[in-house]
C-alpha cells in the first residue's frame, strides 16, 4: 500500500477533547509553545548533524528581519534535534505558522553557512493558558513483504519512467518529488510512450487499463483533503488541473531560465503543507499508473508465454 512520506497535516490534538474545543473557541492572543523537531536528510533521522551539548538560547532573526528567541535543544546523541519558540497567538495553527516562519528561514541560513542540510520533520504546540497540546508526527511507515515481480520484459521508455519514479519515493525535496511524479503524469496524460504501446497491445488482446481517479480515502493518505475540497472521486484531468500551478512554482525554483523574485513565500507554513500535499497526491497517482503498467505488462508477457507454449505456434509463426 502507498504511504506519504512527507506530510504536515492536520495537528493531532493530545489533550482532552474540552481543553482542546476550550483553546480552539478561544480567538483572544495568547502565549503558545512552538517546539519544531529537526532531522539530517542524511542520517535519516530525528537530529541534526549540529553539535550541541546541552540546551542553548539563541536570537534567530527571520526573513521579514524580527528578533526571535529560539531554545535550542539537544537530543540523545549530543545534537540539535528541537528547536523552541515562545509566540503570542490566536490559536495553534497561527502558533505554528508563525513558529514555522522563523525556524525554516534559519535552517535555510545554516544549511547554506555549514553545507549540511536540515528538515523540518515535525512539530508540538502547547496553548499555555489552556493547557492544551497537539502535535504534527513524522510519519512512520509499517513494514510490508518484498514483491513478487512478475517476469515481463520491459521497455527502454518503462525504465525511463521507473527511474522517474524513484526518484520521487527516494527523495527528501518536496519540489523533486511533486517535479518526479509529475513528469509521468504529464506523460500518461498526453498517451505518450510507455502508455501508448503497452496500450496498444493490451487492446489487441481485449485488456483494458483500469480508469486513474482519486477517492476520498487517497486525499487523506496524500494530506490533501483541506485542499482539494471537491467530491468524489475526482478524474484525473482535474486532479491535472489542480496539480498545475503548484508543480510551475516548483519548476520556477530550479529553471535558470525564470527571473529570481520574491522568496518569502517559500518560507510560509500554508505555502510549504500545499505544496507537500501536492507532491503526495502526485507520487500516488504516479504509483497507480505505474502498477497498472507493470500489471498489463506482465499480463501480455503471461499471454505471450502461453501462445509460444501452444502446439505447432514455433513452426507456423
């Protein structure tokens, strides 16, 4: 079963159901704990590759050029792995964003002054007046057993495509990853190779490739249902429609050729948990469409197979 690897959904409160509906009725400014966790893409892990003994507080600056005061807190292998704001807000999801805001333009600062890099992973808020707290986790997917491969001989567009594709689940980036998973799309949409000629043998021996839609159920697993709000299921053209603008933003970051502007918004938590939810719903529809292939293409294999097997195929063939 696909599963998102990225994902800042929506916050998973870990207080009593009337100390949460206290705190989110309550639109009065207010004190808020913002913790963010931190992970080495490299290591794979929740800490960073920064060394730190023992708690420090440090003055971040952010992009908009606000004093922040940030606790900086080790984790148990002697690195930064938490990073705390202290913010007056009007509810946890201003909390956050606001939290969001300084800590991501200050990992974009380290990450360029040391060379190493640094993801925000996940985060905790606590509404210190109403003693509630909710929680963004990373996502931990479950074991599943190793595949059967069917043995079909493939391509060399399907190769082209498989790599696409892994470099969508493989990837940490949020923007290769919508770039990856759009790049078999886009090509599945125009009924470009491979499609088109797994296609046009399927159709010779009466297969059809099941029809891609998204459900209710893909939008939660993609974190994506607060952003496409539109009943189901939803044919893919649409879903195209949708991905569009989110995956020109992506291209504009990497394309030498577009102008550099205003970065600010890259920085923005609503701007960074559409653009995350438009890469899971990308990289879902791509592994649908890329398992179907490869399931048509082990049916032809088998349907060939059993007409070289036939009596007296070899001789007239």
């Amino acid at each position: 079963m696909w599963v998102p690897y990225l994902a800042l959904g929506p916050l998973k409160a870990e207080s009593a159901e009337e100390t949460t509906a206290a705190a989110e009725n309550d639109e009065r400014p207010r004190p808020f704990l913002v913790a963010f966790f931190l992970e080495s893409p490299a290591r794979r892990e929740i800490e960073s590759d920064f060394a730190l003994a023992e708690e420090r507080v440090l003055d971040l600056v952010d992009l908009d050029g606000r004093i922040v005061r940030a606790r900086l807190c080790p984790g148990r292998n002697g690195r930064l792995s938490e990073i705390v704001f202290s913010i007056e807000a009007r509810g946890a999801e201003e909390a956050l964003a606001l939290g969001w805001r300084a800590v991501a333009g200050s990992c974009a600062r380290w990450t360029v002054a040391s060379g190493r890099g640094l993801a925000l992973s996940g985060a905790r808020i606590a509404d210190l007046e109403h003693g509630a707290r909710w929680r963004i986790l990373p996502f931990q997917p479950s074991t599943v057993a190793l595949p059967e491969l069917a043995p079909a001989a493939l391509r060399p567009e399907h190769a082209f495509v498989l790599r696409a594709y892994e470099e969508a689940r493989r990837g940490r980036s949020v923007v290769l990853r919508l770039l990856a998973a759009h790049r078999i799309l886009a090509a599945f949409a125009s009924s470009a190779e491979p499609f088109a000629g797994t296609d046009r043998c399927a159709a010779a021996f009466g297969l059809a490739r099941a029809p891609v839609a998204i459900g209710r159920l893909d939008l939660v697993l993609a974190d994506c249902r607060a952003l496409l709000p539109e009943p189901v299921p939803i044919p893919l053209p649409r879903v195209l429609d949708w991905l569009a603008p989110r995956v020109e933003r992506a291209r504009a970051l990497l394309d030498p050729r577009a102008p550099i502007g205003d970065g600010k918004a890259w920085y923005a938590f609503e701007a960074e948990r559409e653009l995350t939810g438009a890469a899971n719903l990308a990289d879902l529809l791509a592994h649908r469409i890329l398992a179907e292939e490869l399931r048509l293409c082990a049916e032809l294999a088998r349907i060939g197979a059993g007409r070289a097997a036939e009596p007296g195929h070899a001789a007239t063939s």
